[in-house]
C-alpha cells in the first residue's frame, strides 16, 4: 500500500516454502524464454524415451504381460489421483 500524499509504503511479503519455489521453477514461471525452451525440450525428450519404452515392451515376449499390466496399473493411479487431486 503506497500512502501517496506522505511518501509512506506498506510492504506486504508471503512466502509459500520450498515447495511453492520448486512448483514456480517446474512450471518455468518468473523466467525467460531460454527456461521454457529447455522445458518443452526436456518434456519432448521424456514423452519419446517413454513412447519407445512402451513400444519396445511389445518385443519383449517374456516381459509383455508384466509390463502391460504396470502401464496398465500406472493409468489407474494417475487416473486416481486426477480425480481425487483436481
């Protein structure tokens, strides 16, 4: 709050912890162009790592079933979790 007519301010500081500053850096905000870059091309290296590990399960006879069943496993939780969280 700033009191025009004699100069006076009123300053006002929150903090949230660590966890506040680690959801700000995951989310790239307060930062430039070159950390939103990096993201998006870290998340696009994630998203092929994961879909060629998915892919390659198909291959592997003796590991299929098991696999499929903890992709299958890891849906439902994160399918869960959005539910109960959002």
């Amino acid at each position: 709050m700033i009191d025009r007519t004699s100069g006076s301010y009123e300053l006002v500081a929150t903090s949230a912890g660590i966890i506040a500053a680690m959801n700000d850096l995951h989310k790239g905000s307060y930062t430039g162009s070159g950390w939103n870059t990096a993201i998006d091309i870290i998340a696009a290296i994630l998203i092929v790592i994961s879909l060629t590990g998915f892919i390659m399960i198909f291959y592997m006879t003796r590991k299929r079933s098991k696999g499929l069943w903890v992709a299958i496993l890891g849906t439902l939780t994160f399918v869960v979790l959005c539910l109960l969280l959002g």
